[in-house]
C-alpha cells in the first residue's frame, strides 16, 4: 500500500522504515514541526518527573540538575528518548497516560511533587488523575508542535493524483488539520477517499466523513499498523 504520514520528519521517517519492512511505501507530508518553546525551567523542588512523548527530550533544554530523578514515561520511544539524554532512572514505562495514572496510584505513596515534561498543545487527563491522588504536577511546558507551511500544496498534489492508499492519523490535531486543510482546498472528497486509520476515538471523530475510516486497536504505531 501507498501510506501517507503526516507526523513530524523524524517521526515519520522511523515510521516509514517500518513501513518499508513489511512491504509498505510510505509518502512523508509533515503538518507540523516540533519546536522547543525555550521556556524556563518552574521554580520547585520535585521529587519525580514525569513525560508522555518523546519529543521533550528532542528539543533543548538545560536538565542536567534533573537527571538524577526518577522518571516515568509515556510509551517505549519516550523511554528509549530519555535515556539517550542521559536520564538513568526511568521506572514506569506505560502504554498511555492513563495507564501511567495508575500504575502510579497503585503505589499508594505519600503526595509528591513531579515535574512534567510536557508539550504546550497536550490533554490534561494525566495532571488531573494524579492531583486526585494528592500529588502536586508542575507543567514544563518544553515543546511545541507547530504548523508547516508547506503541507497544503504536497498534500493538494496528492489528493488530485489519488496517489494514496491509506492515511495514518497520529492525533486529534492532526486529523482535524488534515480535514481543515482538505475543506479549504476545496478536496474534502479525495482527502478522504483512502482508508483513513485513526490512533483514538477522539481522532477518528475528527474524520466523520470518511468512506472507510478504522481506529487503532491500541493507541500507538502497532496499533495503527494493525488496521492497515
């Protein structure tokens, strides 16, 4: 199959090699970059830290007097990240953040100050949950997804051609930008002609339309490639 990515270029490149291996041709149009925000670090004596992406470690940002501390993460890419940044102490490695919660409430442990490397544009389920519990989260807010400005006229390209197969939709933002940019374009119908594969609920809603539109079994690559 012919698959469009359309998550950040580094992203999309791991992605595409998996792609490759099992057969696949993978076209990259990113729709957004990730960029570091630049923002200092909170005022704050944390106890733990706490990350859902890897992209807080992609970005840079001084955390040398951070490194010591305990870190759970979001999914194994964000760990793997994390030690690559020389992070040794990364404990819970969860499949999402609400696992993450609560592997963390299990731990029936005395409030705790965290820290949370985190992405300006990100749901607040994971601070609320373990607020709930007592603990105090302070958001970092390190990185940032920004817009391209060259995606609309790659994509415009593709979507005249019908060149695609199927479209692999990595979040809520992403799937509504692909629709909002299709709608503007005026090729809402071709956008969503090719099987679209949402990684969520919330980001297959974004893609109502859709002839045939297929949710991940889980909410990660695997699972995305499972519906292809």
């Amino acid at each position: 199959m012919r698959i469009l990515l359309t998550r950040p270029e580094a992203d999309a490149r791991r992605s595409a090699q998996r792609l490759a291996a099992l057969g696949h041709d993978a076209v990259i149009v990113p729709l957004f970059e990730i960029v570091a925000t630049g923002a200092l670090q909170p005022d704050g004596a944390f106890t733990r830290l706490l990350a859902t992406s890897a992209h807080a470690f992609d970005v840079s940002h001084d955390t040398n007097d951070l490194k010591a501390l305990r870190l759970d993460v979001v999914g194994a890419r964000t760990a793997a990240a994390a030690r690559e940044s020389g992070f040794s102490r990364v404990e819970t490695v969860a499949p999402d953040a609400k696992s993450l919660a609560m592997a963390i409430a299990r731990e029936n442990a005395l409030p705790q100050d965290f820290l949370y490397l985190a992405g300006r544009e990100r749901r607040p389920d994971l601070e609320a949950a373990l607020g709930a519990l007592g603990h105090r989260v302070t958001p970092w807010l390190v990185y940032a997804a920004r817009e391209t400005d060259t995606a609309a006229a790659k994509l415009n390209e593709l979507w005249q051609e019908q060149r695609i197969d199927a479209v692999l939709h990595f979040s809520p933002r992403s799937a509504a930008l692909y629709v909002a940019l299709a709608e503007k374009a005026g090729l809402t119908a071709a956008a969503l002609a090719p099987l679209q594969i949402a990684i969520s609920p919330r980001a297959a809603q974004q893609l109502a339309g859709a002839r045939l539109l297929r949710t991940a079994t889980t909410p990660d690559f695997a699972g995305l490639l499972a519906q292809v």
